[in-house]
C-alpha cells in the first residue's frame, strides 16, 4: 500500500462543477464509452512513450512492451485500467486532470515535427475523454509516474467529481498511469468480464497497443474436476491490433480482404468486389469499400441504417456513418478512418464541415469507379445489377454531378435481346444505333410483357430501331432526370410527336402528309364524336398492327407515374391524351364508313382499347363492355 505524502485539495478551473454535470449528463449519450475514451488515452500515453524512447532508451525503464491492461473487481465494484507509458508528474496531473478540455495529446502534437506528426497515432484531441468517467463512477482515482522520474516522484488524484479534487505524492514502481473506477450502483454492469471484453472489441480491437485482461485458469485432477488453490492468473490480449486497412495493399490477401469484409458487414457471403485506397495531402484518410454479393434485408428503406464504419486514427467512433455516401449507393459497405474531421467532443456526431463534402465526393467517385470495374466483367456485374440495380436507377435524380458516369453503369431491358433480363447498357444500345438514328429511344410500362406488346414498338420494329423496354417502377422517375448520354437525346415513344430522324426519308415523309390530309374529314369526325375525352386527334405512322394507340403531351407525366403518386395518396390533375388513328388498319376503314350513333360507338372503343394498351384505367369499364358487345352482336 502507497503511502500518500504532501497531499493537497485543489479545485478545478473554470465554472467546474457545472461543466462536469453537463459532461456527466449530457455529452455523452452512451455510456459504455468511456472504455474507449480511457484506452484511447493509455494508447496515446504509450505512442507518446515510444516517440520520446527514440532519444532515450532508458524511459522505457527495462519494460518496452508497451500496452494497457484491464482489471475488474466485481465485489468491490471496480474498474482499473492501466498502461506502462508516459506517465505524469504532479505538474501534469494538475495542469491535465484539473483543467476540462486541455489536452495533453494536441499540446505533445504541437511539439512533434511535420514527419513525426504526420507518424502519430495519437488519438485524443480534445481533452474531454478521461472526465467520461464519471458517467459511471462516483469516485476515480488516478495513479501515475512519468517515465525516467524517480520512484518516489508517483502521483495520486482523486476526485468524485463535484468540484474538486486531490493530489497527493506517492511512491510508485512501475512508470505509466493506472485509473480506478469505483462504479456508480446502476452500473455495476460493467464490473463484468464479458461485457468489458466486449466493449475493447467493439471500440478499440484495432488500436495497435495491445489491451490485456487476465484470465484465470484452474488445473484440473484425472477426473477433470478443478483442483482446489491451483488459479493461476494469465494476461489474455483482447484486441487484434490489426487494422487491415492501414496495412499495404501488396500485404493482404484476397482471402483476407473478404473475411475483414465479412466482419465489418456481418455477413457471410463474399463480396462482389473491393476498393482499398490511401488518400494523403491536404486532407488525409483511408477508405476500404466493398460491394456486398447480397442484398440487406432494409435495402429499401430509404430511412434504414447505412454508411460505413467510421474510425479516427482506428478508433472506433459510428457504426454507420451515411454522410460519406449519398443514398442512393446505401449498399457500399466499408470503414473510413481519418482524423481530418470536426468530430463533436464526446466524438459521436461529426459537425457540418467542408471536409466532409471532401471526402464524401472522392468516396462516391471512388464506388462508382469500383462498379465501372466491376462491370468488365458481365457475369459479376449482372450479379449486381440484380440485386442493387432499382438502387442505383435513384442516382441521377440525387448526383447530378456524377450523373454520366452513373448512366453508363445502368442495365435496361431492350427490344435487341426481347428478354426481360436488364443486361444491356446505354453504350450498347448506341453501338447499335441505326445510321441517321440520333436519339435514344425508350418506353415505360408496368411490366415488361406490357412494355414489350405496346403498340408504340411497331413503327421500331418494322425499322429494326431499338427501343429500351423499361418496367420497374423507378424507371419513370429515373428518365425524368436523365435525358441524354454521350450527347444523345433519350425520348419516350409515347410521348409527343414521334421523330425519327434521317431513319424515315423524304419520300416516307411526304406520303405520311398526303394521308393526313386525304383522313382531315375522318379525323374532324372522331374529335367531335369523342369531345372533351382527348384533347388531340390525328392520323398517325407509329403503327402497323393496331387500330389506334394514346400518346401523352411530349412534357406530362406517364401513366405509370401517374398511379404511384395516386397510390402515394397524391391528387393528381386529368389529363387528356392525344389520340392516334392508324389509316391503313380495317378497323379505321370500318370506322371511316360508319355514320350516326354507331360511329361514336366505334370511336370510343378504339380509345378505350388504345388505353387497355398503354397500360391505363379506364373510368367506364362496364360502358365499354357494352359498346363491345353491342359491335360484335351486329
């Protein structure tokens, strides 16, 4: 037992007691850290032992095995952690225990050089961390020796942090700073083994100080039961120590990169690929992203948890930190670790910061460079695109700035392969592209034997122009936000009026006017038969089967979309659509030679089959049924 000599009662700086209160309760909104806040400063003691040991090998005192140890007393209610680093002599214990927010680690950093700043893996900054403690202590008490002083130059401070604390001189063999917590009743949960174990894994398991807790074996006799007063005490490391991602590239192993990835994302497949990368200058980080083989279970829940694992200096501080990656790439697993960011002082939120932005752009070009990889190789990236393909259709709508690149990773449907597999990309579709052919052309319906049947694809077909055949229900909203790749339109068929191009010649051209002109009468007679209903007839050359089709206003919203915002409880306004008649079809002829209330009859039938097709209601389903039967019965 120490024996404490010129003992003092100091009290602290500045408005204590409240800003320790406020500590206590209100900066930390989870207690259980104040594990890693205490390891993290035993690990900066011990780097700051090893920077200084390079000038004097003597401090380390014949103990150069650096590391921190933790003990627990489960009857006494105790928690000690220890380390055999720098230590602290009474100056220091007065100056860094008795001040909140002074820290030791920012005042030694100041003394480093540029290089050995750059080397150093101190982590604490803020001078807060020790004072966590008391979220679940009543009473801490502190002993310390800095390393190369006099054994009799030991340390004591106590406080029970209300405003005041003690320092006495004792005598101390070991150099290094030993911390006991005596817990407060409600949390005795953490005088446990387990539970302490758990907590260096979860915060401080890549931290390269190795964290110790003793382990008690007992010999057994023949019979395997314990043999009575043989406990011998072993110190068990707890943590790794190995922070992959801080290693070389050229040191780790695909095998090893995949059992991390499997750590990290709790998942037990494989990933599909990853992108290791050290960023140094202005601002410095490491990142290590994967793309999972597999979906979540919450993937998509816009609200669900994603983000990958941020570290500073291998620290661990948030489990998903999402502000690194927009949302629409909440697929990328992987871990962050910097020490360029505004932290908050309990260092779990991360403050509104341009270097934020920084990192958060340089990491979405980093994932989106990963999957352009990705997809050289078709079978992994139609793995993908499976699985997170709907998810990355919300990008152009949410990255403008990237929203070439996202488009050139984008898989549709297409009337090329008439599968309703989305293995064709953008760049494909225009290697195709017919000569004169200067747009990109597409279709939205609900499902792809929908997409694939409208009466909008003849025209297409006949030419042999592909046409992009989209059915998920994202696909409108995506279209709507991307209008172009490598500089060519992309166009709804169904929207507006139809031009193709150099693909169609003069000739074709003229003769389509000439029946425009010969059907005015035709066309005249439909418009008033069918009123208010369509705000538009006329003749059209999109098809060659059908009788008639429904084209929308080139800039109004679709019918797909349309019946999401419905079903999303969105009042949507009418809207009329455009009525096209096929002149070459029997049924327009038939209609043509019709006269009195079976004219009408007809017309309205040809509108309300031209809207089964396109995918839309009908407001009168009965009314059409009868007109139907009252045609075929005749």
């Amino acid at each position: 037992m120490t024996t404490a000599t010129h003992e003092e009662t100091l009290g602290f700086q500045t408005e204590v007691k409240q800003l320790l209160h406020l500590m206590i309760h209100s900066l930390y909104s989870n207690r259980e850290i104040f594990l890693r806040e205490l390891i993290s400063n035993g690990a900066d003691a011990c780097d700051k032992l090893r920077y200084q040991a390079l000038d004097n090998d003597a401090l380390y005192e014949g103990d150069s095995e650096l590391r921190i140890e933790i003990d627990h007393d489960a009857e006494a209610g105790t928690v000690t952690v220890r380390d055999n680093g720098i230590g602290m002599d009474r100056d220091d214990v007065i100056s860094n225990l008795g001040t909140i927010a002074r820290s030791g680690t920012a005042e030694f950093l100041k003394q480093l050089s540029g290089e050995q700043q750059k080397d150093a893996r101190l982590i604490g900054q803020f001078g807060v961390g020790f004072y966590s403690s008391f979220i679940v202590a009543d009473e801490v008490t502190v002993r310390t020796r800095k390393a190369g002083s006099d054994k009799a130059a030991g340390v004591e401070w106590h406080s029970r942090g209300e405003g005041e604390f003690t320092v006495a001189d004792i005598e101390r063999e070991v150099h290094g700073t030993e911390i006991v917590l005596h817990l407060k009743q409600d949390a005795q949960e953490f005088a446990d083994d387990f539970r302490l174990k758990s907590l260096v894994r979860k915060y401080s398991d890549h931290i390269e100080v190795p964290v110790r807790m003793p382990s008690v074996e007992t010999a057994k006799d023949e019979d395997g039961n314990d043999i009575e007063g043989s406990e011998t005490v072993t110190w068990e490391t707890v943590n790794e120590a190995t922070a992959l991602w801080v290693r070389p590239k050229s040191e780790i192993s695909d095998d090893e990169y995949k059992e991390f990835y499997k750590h990290v994302a709790h998942d037990f497949s494989d990933p599909l690929t990853w992108s290791h990368n050290k960023v140094e200058g202005k601002l410095e980080y490491t990142s290590l992203l994967y793309v999972p083989g597999r979906a979540p279970f919450d993937l998509y829940e816009r609200d669900g948890a994603r983000g990958v694992k941020l570290y500073v200096q291998r620290v661990f501080i948030m489990d998903d930190a999402e502000q690194f990656l927009p949302l629409y790439l909440r697929f990328i697993k992987g871990v962050l670790d910097t020490r360029d960011l505004s932290l908050n002082v309990s260092r779990e939120l991360l403050q509104k910061d341009p270097q934020v932005d920084k990192i958060k752009a340089a990491l979405t070009k980093r994932a989106l460079d990963m999957l352009t990889k990705l997809a050289k190789d078709n079978e992994a990236y139609q793995t993908f695109w499976n699985t997170f393909g709907s998810v990355l259709k919300e990008g152009p709508a949410e990255d403008y700035a990237n929203r070439e690149k996202i488009a050139g990773l984008l898989r549709f449907s297409t009337t090329h392969t008439d599968s309703a597999t989305q293995d064709q990309s953008l760049a494909d579709y225009v290697s195709r592209m017919k000569d004169g052919q200067e747009k990109i052309y597409y279709i939205v319906a609900d499902g792809f034997n929908a997409a694939k049947s409208s009466p909008h694809l003849e025209i297409f077909r006949k030419k042999g122009i592909e046409v992009l055949l989209l059915h998920d229900r994202v696909d409108e909203w995506l279209m709507s936000h991307l209008d172009e790749f490598e500089g060519k339109q992309l166009v709804d068929v169904a929207k507006g009026e139809l031009d193709l191009g150099d693909v169609e010649d003069e000739e074709e051209k003229k003769a389509q006017e000439e029946t425009a002109k010969a059907k005015e009468g035709l066309i005249k007679r439909v418009k008033e038969a069918l009123g208010d209903e369509v705000q538009e007839v006329k003749v059209t050359h999109r098809l060659t089967d059908s009788p008639a089709c429904v084209v929308l206003p080139e800039h109004e919203m679709g019918f797909q979309m349309r019946r999401l915002m419905e079903a999303a409880g969105q009042k949507m306004p009418e809207v009329k659509p455009i009525l096209e008649l096929n002149p070459e079809h029997a049924l327009v002829a038939r209609l043509e030679s019709v006269e009195g209330e079976g004219f009408e009859d007809l017309a309205r039938i040809l509108l309300d089959q031209a809207i089964i097709a396109e995918g839309g209601h009908l407001d009168d389903p009965a009314a059409y049924v009868k007109r139907l039967n009252t045609l075929l019965s005749a």
